[in-house]
C-alpha cells in the first residue's frame, strides 16, 4: 500500500511507455485517476485504452490494459466480470513482468472468492526462474497474495513468501503490515488487530482510502472487536466506499 506501486499503476506505467499512442496516453490518465482513488474515472480511461490498444492492434498493450481491468473488478468485487476480462488476455504474448501480474490478478481473484487452496496451487506452479525475470513490484505483488493464500490453508511457504515480499517492498510500509495481518486473521492469531492498525495508520498518512477502508471492513469482522466497535468499524467502511463511488464494497460492509 505504501512506497509500493500498486499492480495496477506497475501495469499501466508499462503501457504507457509509448507515450505516443493513443493507448498509451489513456493509461497514463488512468493511472493518475487511480493514484488518486477515482476509480469510476480510471475505469472508464482504461475502456479508452483498451479500445485504443485494440485500434493499434497491440496484443501486449490490450493484454496490460485487460489485466488491469480485472484487478480493479476484483477489488470492487464485481467478480465474473474480473473472470471475463482475464479469459481473453492474450497470454502468449505477455513479457515476464505481465506474466507474474497476469498471474498475481488470478491468484487474488482466487482469494476475494475464498478459494484459497485454489490459489496456493496456482501460486506453487509458478516457478523462481518465472519470477526473477519480472520486476520487484511484479514480484513483491505476487509473494503478497501467495502469502495470504498459504496462510489461510496452513502452509509452511507462507512465511517465506511474506519474507520474498518485504525483500521487494518496504518492510515498514502498509503493503506489508497489511500482508501480515491478512495472514495472522486467516491463521486465527491474535496479533492481527495490532497488525491491521498499523496498516490502516500507515494507509490513512499515505492517502489510500481504498485500502483504509478495506482494513475497517476485515477490522469488523474479527471476534476480538466488541460490537458497538465493529458497528463503528463498518459504518466507516460503508461511507468511505460509498463515497468510492464502489456499490458492492459498500454493501458489504452493510451486512
């Protein structure tokens, strides 16, 4: 969350080399737009782009745009849309960069629908010669969502990933904070709370509202929050989402 570019911003940065193209330019306005938390802007500059990309016939461009898409899905839990966009990226032609984000969207989509076994067995194909051709934040974004997969089924890898992720990233970050309380909440163990207010601390100096309000929701839902707190909790949540212009998001801090 903090001092690391998200997989949507690594994405669009790539596509966006070519400044010159038209798909090129709507990613960079996309990228802005999420840097920013418009969401409902950066989607639709993303539809421009894939558009764009698809006039240019530029199979890696619309691949890049394609895969970015589906992360903002999964992260405003319109999965099956996600699902779709993934199906038609042209995997053949994507660099070892996209590749390990292609992989990383599956894998978090994955563990949004909690099928986690599911997603620690994409994670254990994925090999170290694969990996270390990508770049750190493609690699750091990759170990994150393997480590949470692992630990919510009990895997022994899933403290080396956490540790392959704070090597990419910054360990006093809120991606990181965030990744360990993930994996603490799915493991059942205590600290996890301490852990999610580091991150939501982290997150609110950093202006990342969609991750702050993401930490509220899972803050809620753990039994060591009284009631009167997690109503709290979800209030903000809902508010914040809402405000997010993310229906879905905000429903389910609603329940």
């Amino acid at each position: 969350m903090v001092k690391l570019k998200s997989a949507v911003v690594a994405l669009l940065a790539a596509s966006a080399i070519a400044g010159a193209s038209d798909s090129g330019v709507y990613s960079f306005r996309a990228q802005r737009s999420l840097d920013n938390g418009k969401f409902a802007k950066g989607y639709n500059q993303l539809e421009r782009a894939l558009l764009a990309s698809r006039k240019e016939a530029d199979l890696l461009s619309e691949s890049r745009v394609l895969i970015a898409m589906a992360q903002i899905r999964t992260m405003s839990l319109d999965l099956d849309f996600a699902d779709s966009l993934l199906s038609v990226v042209h995997e053949d032609v994507l660099d070892p960069s996209t590749q390990v984000q292609y992989t990383k969207v599956k894998v978090a989509l994955l563990n949004t629908r909690a099928k986690y076994k599911d997603a620690a067995t994409i994670c254990n194909k994925v090999s170290d010669k694969d990996l270390k051709n990508a770049d750190e934040t493609a690699q750091a974004a990759f170990y994150g969502e393997c480590a949470v997969a692992y630990a919510a089924v009990g895997s022994d890898r899933a403290e080396e990933a956490l540790k392959m992720a704070g090597k990419r990233s910054d360990k006093k970050g809120g991606f990181y904070a965030f990744t360990a309380a993930r994996m603490a909440d799915l493991s059942g163990k205590g600290e996890a709370d301490s852990l999610y207010r580091v991150a939501e601390e982290k997150s609110i100096k950093a202006n990342k509202p969609y991750n702050t309000a993401t930490i509220l929701y899972y803050r809620s839902l753990l039994k060591s929050t009284p009631k009167k707190e997690a109503a709290e909790l979800k209030a903000r949540c809902r508010n914040a989402f809402e405000l997010m212009g993310l229906p879905n998001n905000s429903k389910r801090c609603a329940e």
